[in-house]
C-alpha cells in the first residue's frame, strides 16, 4: 500500500481555525515514559497549548515518566493513576486480575469526574486500554466528542486476548477512530469488523528543526564513537524489546559481516530487559566487537549524523518514528516490510524493505545499501526533504485541529 499523504483541501490552515472555537482537550495515556506514541502526544499537546487549547494529560502510571518534565515546561497539567506495571512474566493473561480491575476501575471514576466537572470539548485516548478508559469515562460523562487512537497492528489482541474486547468497545463508544498509518486502519478494521471509512488517518510528526545542519556533526559523533574513516556505521534506535528486532539485526550482521568486515552496529535505545541476551548472542556469533549497545541519547539528530545506514527491524510497527527520524537525517535505511514503514519509504530512494523475523533478508538489504554507499548527495537531500512536506508538527496538528473543531 502506497503512502498518500493527506491533501490540502482536506486540512484546515492553522491561521484559518478560530481562535474562539478553541477549548479543552483532555489526552489520557498509560505512561509517559520515552516512547513513539508517548512522545507523539507531547508534540500534539503542547502545539495544542500553544495553539490557545486548554490541554490536560492523564498518566495511568507516574512509573517513568521522563516525558511529564517539557509537559510542564509548557504549562500543561498532568494527573496521574494509580497503576503500578509489573516486569513481563512472558505468559499471556487471558483477563485481568482483581488488582487490575480496581485501578481501571479508578482511573475510569477519576476521569469521569474530571471530565464532568472540566467539560472538555475533546477526550482522546492513546493505546488499547485507555482507549477503553477514555471511551466508557467520556460516554458516562457526556463528553462533546471522544476520540480513541489506534497506533499500531493489533497483535497486543493475540497476547493479551481481553484486550480484543476492550479495543472494540473503545471503537464503538468513540465518536473517531484515528490511526496513524493506512496499514494501521486496515489491521484495525480487519481484526475488529469495523468499517475503514470511519477511520480518520493521520500521519505521525517529527520537530525538524532538530535535523537542520546536523551535517556539521559527522566528524565529532565519529571520533566520541571511536569510528575509523573506512567503517560503516549502522544504527538501530529502539528500546530493547523482543518485537523490535535487536536479535534478528546481530544474525544479520553476522551474515553482512563476512562481506563487508567493516560494518559496526550501535543499538541505541533503554534496555528493556534483553540487553545481556544480546550481547550474549553478539559474541557467541563471533561479532561481540562490532555490535555496541549506547543506552538512551539525549542528542538523537547528533547521533544520526555520525551514521552512514539506519535499520528498523521491528516485527511489527504502527507508524514508526524512529524510521522518520532517520530519513530526515537523510540517511539510506533498511527497514522491515510491516505496518506504515513501506508508506515512509514510498518513493525515496536509498530504502530496502525486507522481511521480518528473517535475518538472511535482513543482511540482504543491509549488503545491497552497503554496496551502493556513499550514496548521491541529491538522494539524501530528496529523502530529507520529503520528510519535511509529508510530516511536519503544523500538518499533523491542523489536522487534529480539524477533527476535534468538527466534532464540536
């Protein structure tokens, strides 16, 4: 499926939506620790603040939650409940517990008297279980208009089989569904038998002014990262999740590296519990030096411009922001043909789509990348700029803009 993006006539200039029409939105999410979709919501609501919207955001969790601080910083409120997540056991609950159902069922009172007593015009829920939330909370409490988010394929439906009947419910007590890719609102429609007309897309943003001369940078992100002239450097920003495809990418370089000795990979991103397993298995394929796991950076653009090739080799992906990242860094990338990554890459030059779960493909792509290196300058600047007309923070907010203004 192509990539389309959203045309002109169909947004709203944010010059041309009235002020006076601006009211409260209340965003309410599971965690605001670092993530694509919690980090997407930041850029959303504080556009939104800034826009003259009365914003307000509620965390399930208060567990990590590094992304509160610029939330702050922008004079938006943040409230919290009172959940407390568990490290994975690794064995799918086919229900809740009773612990479990007393937190939602706190959370959902807490918003219900929020929304009540606040009269936001929008509420708009992130992710499968406060879509729920957002959904029974706004429709007891007569909320204007309810928007639920579908931000990625529906296989949490195959691990956690109860969360099927939530996403359903949260489809049929919204007043819009938006995903944020076409793949997405395909899946979402498949899985859930819910007609795809009445899906609104809208596509993820990036703050491009972080990318604006990071060519500046290369020589200095090399020398911190002890890079010689003729290494190559790939780059995977991810946090260590099984799904995102760290151990299928080292298979791959392992394959890669027996053609080109001097590729070097950097796994950027927090561990979230596979960390050693990796290095583990780094080293007993023999490539323990080539493989370096750099934590979270604070600097990603910085990062970025010291690499010569970017990789998503996730298994499954909405719409992924890390992928964007790298393009508008300007980079080749090899990327996994799931969700909305074949739409980022449509048209730009430089991009090898591959197989998931399938690290032969995988080092495939990485060789035929690696061959075409260092690339023209006119592809790099084609693929930033594409990235800058498709998704910037002002397209994505006028959209939102638009639906919630229609709504009301």
């Amino acid at each position: 499926m192509n990539y389309a993006p959203t045309k002109a006539s169909a947004i709203v200039p944010s010059t041309a939506i009235t002020k006076k029409r601006r009211q409260g939105v209340l965003f309410v999410i599971g965690q605001l620790n670092l993530g694509g979709t919690e980090s997407q919501l930041v850029l959303l609501a504080r556009e939104l603040a800034r826009r003259g919207w009365r914003v307000e955001v509620f965390s399930l969790t208060r567990a990590g939650d590094v992304l509160a601080e610029p939330l702050s910083r922008a004079g938006i409120p943040v409230f919290y409940g009172r959940h407390q997540p568990k490290a994975s056991t690794g064995v799918a609950k086919t229900s809740p517990g009773l612990r479990e159902l007393i937190v939602l069922l706190t959370a959902a009172m807490w918003l219900f008297t929020r929304v009540a007593s606040t009269r936001p015009s929008v509420v708009h829920g992130f992710l499968p279980l406060t879509n729920f939330l957002s959904a029974i909370a706004g429709r007891i409490a007569l909320a204007p208009f309810i928007v639920t988010s579908r931000r990625g394929l529906g296989n949490h439906q195959e691990r956690w089989p109860w969360l099927k009947w939530m996403d359903r419910f949260a489809n049929r007590f919204s007043h819009v569904v938006v995903a944020n890719s076409h793949a997405v609102a395909a899946d979402t429609a498949a899985r859930d038998n819910y007609d795809v007309n009445r899906i609104k897309v809208i596509a993820n943003a990036l703050d491009l002014s972080r990318f604006d001369n990071i060519g500046d940078l290369r020589d200095e992100t090399r020398r911190r990262l002890g890079l010689g002239a003729d290494e190559v450097a790939i780059v995977i920003v991810a946090n260590l999740l099984p799904y995102k495809g760290h151990g299928d990418l080292i298979e791959a370089i392992a394959l890669a590296s027996k053609v080109r000795p001097n590729i070097k990979l950097f796994m950027a991103g927090q561990d979230r519990g596979i960390g050693s397993a990796l290095a583990q298995k780094a080293d007993r394929l023999g490539i323990g030096a080539k493989v370096e796991a750099i934590g979270v950076q604070s600097d990603i653009p910085a990062l970025l411009a010291g690499m010569d090739i970017g990789v998503i080799a996730s298994h499954e992906e909405g719409f992924c922001n890390a992928l964007m990242e790298k393009l508008a860094a300007g980079l080749p990338v090899v990327v996994t043909d799931v969700g909305g990554n074949p739409e980022a890459v449509s048209g730009l030059p430089g991009c090898v789509l591959v197989q998931p779960r399938t690290p032969a493909d995988l080092a495939r792509g990485l060789l035929a990348v690696v061959d075409g290196l260092p690339g023209r300058k006119t592809e790099r600047e084609l693929r930033q700029r594409t990235m800058r007309q498709r998704y910037s923070i002002e397209a994505m907010v006028d959209a939102y803009e638009t639906l919630y203004l229609s709504g009301n």
